[in-house]
C-alpha cells in the first residue's frame, strides 16, 4: 500500500513539474530593468505648458 503512495505522490509531482513548465515558458516573468527616461512628449505637464505657451505667443502676435 506505501509503494502505491509512493508512486501516485511521485505522479503527481512530475506532472505538478510538467505543468508549472508550461506555464512559465507562456508566461515570462515582467522584466525588472529600469524603465528608460521619458521623453518630453510623454509628460503630460510639459505638452500642457508648451500649448499654454503657444497660445499665448498666439495671441501676443495677434495684439501686435
């Protein structure tokens, strides 16, 4: 009876071992490198404060 256990918990570790490969080759764990410096036309308060200045620049030009 112990040898059946035996085998049946040695089954189901391979299979355990098998599926848990699986699952990790589809999905790779997140990359935790740095992300790079962001780029002036990804920050949302430099766009903002370049139309505040073209708008203004705009309307000075207009006044003129």
């Amino acid at each position: 009876m112990l040898r059946v256990f035996l085998y049946v918990l040695l089954l189901t570790m391979v299979i355990y071992a098998v599926f848990w490969a699986i699952g990790r080759r589809n999905n790779p764990p997140p990359s935790t490198a740095p992300r790079g410096p962001v780029g002036p036309d990804d920050d949302d308060d430099f766009l903002r404060e370049l139309d505040r200045k073209r708008r203004r620049k705009k309307k000075d030009d207009e006044n003129s």
